[in-house]
C-alpha cells in the first residue's frame, strides 16, 4: 500500500468504506533511506533547503510556511514546523529514519498523575506490564504496587538497572525503552508497524510518545554533562517568564532522572496545535539571544537538543493536568552492527560495534556517564 500524501483532514475511506481518522506519521530523514509500504507513515526530507538535491520519492520541509533553513540548529523540528503549517490531519507523528516507535505493546498512563522526583514513570493505567496488542490483555505479573508506580520494598516501577541495561517493570518482567534491529527491511512483525495495528493504538490516545529512559542523574545534570548548563538555564527563565504556570511541572521533570528522549511523539490535532503554539515561541526567544555556549559541532544543534528537555517539560505538564488520553511505548533504532567514529576533530576513524557498545556500557548506566564525560572533556579540553 502506497503511502498517502498529506490532504485535508476529516476522514479517509477504508477497505470496507467507513470513515477513518487521517493519521500522518513524519518520518524525518537527510539522506535517502527505506520507508515501510504504509499510507500512515511518509518520509520528509529535513532541511532541504540548505541541502545539494532533493531527495525523490518524499515529502520536503521547505515547502509553504517553512523554516526548513533553520535545520542545522532545530533539527527534526523543522519537519515538526511544516507538518504544523502545511498538513492537514486528525493525528500527527514524527519518527527518526533510523527511530520507529513500536506498537506491539500499550504502557498507558494513569490520568493526572505526578510522577514526583523519584517516580517520573509512575502512574501507568496497568501498573505493572502494559498492553499486549497481540492478545489484547494486560499483563499483571509484577504484584502489587502503590499509585506511584512503586513497589512494596519501594523500587520504583522500572526497578534498578540491570547490568545489560534492562529495567524492571514489576518483579521481572524487563522492559527496555528501546530495542535494536538490523534493518527496516527485515522482519517488522514484532514491532506491530502494520496500519490496521497502528490505528488499533494511536485511535485510543491523544498523545502517544516513547518510555522514559531511567538514569542514574536528574535530567537537567544529564543535559550538563554534554552541554553547556547557561543554555540550559537561560531556556528555562524564558519558560518560567511567558508560561509561569508550567514551572512547578518543569522543576518536576529537571530534577527526576527518567528522560523522554529523541522528540518522537503522536498526538491527536488539537494537542499538536497547541504543542506547536506553545514550543516555537520559546525557541525563537533563545536564539533571538545571545550566543550559544560550549564546544563542538553539536553545539550548533543546541537548540534541538532544548526542545527535546521541553518535550519533556510539556508532556509532564500534560500528564498532570487529567485530561489526556496518554500513552507510552518502546521505540526502535534501526541500525547495523558497526558504525563509523573520529576519535577527536581531523582524527582517524575507528569501526565501533553499537549493540556490543550498548551492552557494555547501558545507556543510563554509571560507565556510560564517566566513558561520555571523560570523552568531553578530551574534545573540548576541559
């Protein structure tokens, strides 16, 4: 089944004739890359137009009201922006071309809960297994727990990170935010990226968007350890200033280490729009400042990086207000075994195998954190 272009939203004929929501998955992408056959899911070449060609067989992020330029500094949010101006649809999400979010099991979340500074993932409607779209039950193997999603000896909900980097989601059952594969073209049968099995979840929620990744920092020492801790700072007082009712939420969400990584979300019309009013204006105020701070190439993707802890800070905020439909569910990196690093700016590339990486050293985990900061400080000297 070919995939859809963007049009007008209302209702889309099935198979059977009835009126179904228009969903419209972005699939963010700078290079040519492979879609699945699916008419929710359509790539969109991000920052085309400070790009040498443009990429056949996908949507392009500067076409109408675009700021498809500012790419090198939003990153995929230039994509978010055009689907904001330009597309019509009942449902919106963005996925990475190397990120997919899987549906194969539904971890709802608990309307109005506050997940606290030790409880960020708490809360969940099942507390202790999810949804299993396959057999359509939940899974209840964790035993009892309180409303903050924690154990009877006071683990939380995901438990302890375990030394391959699993967490515990109830006594035993290991749910990871994420898996690895080798290839959307493989075999996606485990995933559920089928459309009818897309629609069975994304139709229930209004907003749709990956598990929290547990971490052994808060989220705001997280962001200092690879960045500059002023932008940060300086992002946060522009939040504070125009939106002070979403201060209590941010604090929340900066001192809890569970963070929502990678800016992929689904959201129902209404949520995106007031998402989209809400995010742009606090990113234009930034970059209407000063300077950026810190060093490296990726610096200049600073602003990305901001949008991604606001994802988090709005969704918090969200979640507690009651009345969002929420759910959460495991993502997949698509990637083969072996990627290629410089050691240091001009320096010789090495071949690093990333599923051995990941196991070796968890993303969240202690070894990760001194390996990464160890590593900043050799690049920017300090």
């Amino acid at each position: 089944m070919k995939s859809a272009e963007p049009g007008e939203a209302g209702r889309e004929p099935d198979r059977d004739g009835e009126k179904e929501p228009v969903i419209r998955i972005l699939v963010a992408a700078h290079k040519r890359t492979y879609a699945p056959e699916n008419r929710l899911i359509r790539l969109v070449q991000a920052g085309t137009a400070l790009a040498g060609e443009r990429l056949p067989g996908m949507l392009h992020d500067d076409e109408g009201d675009h700021i498809s330029r500012r790419n090198r500094t939003y990153c995929e949010l230039t994509v978010q922006y055009f689907a904001w101006k330009n597309v019509q649809a009942d449902y919106y999400g963005f996925f990475h071309y190397r990120r997919y979010m899987s549906f194969a099991k539904e971890y709802p979340v608990a309307a109005g809960m506050r997940g606290g500074r030790k409880g960020m993932c708490g809360g969940r409607a099942d507390l202790c297994g999810g949804t299993n779209l396959s057999s359509g039950k939940t899974d209840l193997r964790g035993g009892k727990t309180d409303l903050c999603g924690r154990q009877p000896d006071g683990r939380d909900l995901y438990g302890k990170r375990q030394p391959d980097g699993r967490g515990l989601y109830g006594k035993s059952q290991p749910v990871r935010p994420y898996v690895e594969a080798d290839s959307l073209r493989g075999d996606l049968s485990g995933y559920a990226l089928e459309e009818a099995q897309i629609r069975a979840v994304v139709e229930k929620y209004d907003v749709l968007t990956v598990l929290p990744e547990r971490m052994d920092v808060t989220v705001r020492q997280q962001f200092c350890q690879f960045h500059n801790r002023a932008d940060l700072e300086r992002m946060v007082r522009i939040l504070k200033k125009r939106r002070p009712e979403y201060a209590a939420a941010c604090d929340r969400y900066m001192d809890s280490k569970y963070i929502y990584f990678c800016n992929m979300y689904i959201m129902r019309r209404e949520y995106f729009q007031a998402y989209m009013e809400w995010l742009f204006p606090l990113l234009e105020e930034f970059e209407a400042g000063k300077g950026f701070h810190g060093c490296g190439a990726g610096q200049a993707r600073i602003t990305g990086y901001l949008a991604e802890r606001l994802f988090g800070v709005y969704y918090t905020w969200l979640r507690e207000q009651g009345e969002a439909r929420c759910c959460e569910l495991q993502y997949v990196i698509f990637h083969s075994n072996v990627r290629r690093f410089r050691l240091w700016e001009n320096g010789p590339q090495i071949a690093v195998d990333m599923k051995k990486i990941n196991r070796m050293i968890p993303p969240g985990s202690l070894r990760r954190r001194v390996v990464r900061t160890a590593a900043r400080r050799r690049l920017c000297g300090r």
